[in-house]
C-alpha cells in the first residue's frame, strides 16, 4: 500500500492510481526497473543479462532440482504448460541422467 507514501508527500501527491509510482504518485521512469535490475547484477557479481534470461535460468534450475513443471509453470507466472517447457532447457547432466535410465531398462545396465 502507498498510504505511508501518501501522507509523507503530502500535497505533492500525484494521484494517478498506479501500482508503481514514484515517491509523489507519478509514474515511474520506464528504465527504472532495467536499472535496478543491473545494480542487483553488479553487486552480485554477475554478468549483465536480461530478466527474461534469468526466467529461462531459474525455470532450468527448478527442473534440474526436480520440481514439477507445474509448480515452475506456477513460479513464472505461466497461464500454459507448453509455455513454461519452452523456456526449461534440458541441461547436459539430465541428458546423461536419461540415457543411463534408458540403458538400463533396455539392457539392465547402469
């Protein structure tokens, strides 16, 4: 809630009934997002790269661990599993993973 924002500007406040405002009620820089978003990435010493990539990493991550793709599907956000399966991509250990199972059940090997 902005009530604390609200009382704290006071007549400065600039009612334009946004989710996200500045600390008077107007709208938000369109870059101020993407800026924060590099300061997050500096400090943890992380390469540059777009949220969007960081979508596609954790839903990679989260199938590597094991989850459900409809638990990620319910992290991202995803209306449709199609779209979630799309962004997870299938990492070298889990291929290895598969065609030692499959080795296994073809030829009872490990």
């Amino acid at each position: 809630m902005q009530t604390a924002e609200r009382l704290k500007a006071g007549e400065r406040w600039e009612d334009h009934d946004l989710v996200f405002a500045t600390r008077h009620g107007g709208p938000i820089e369109c870059t101020e997002d993407w800026k924060v978003w590099k300061t997050i990435l500096k400090q943890a010493g992380v390469r540059g790269v777009r949220v969007h990539d960081a979508r596609h990493t954790a839903a990679t991550l989260l199938i590597e661990q094991g989850m459900n793709i409809r638990v990620v599907q319910e992290v991202l956000g995803h209306t449709r599993v199609t779209t979630t399966e799309r962004y997870a991509h299938v990492s070298t250990p889990l291929m290895r993973d598969a065609g030692e199972r499959l080795a296994s059940a073809l030829w009872g090997e490990s």
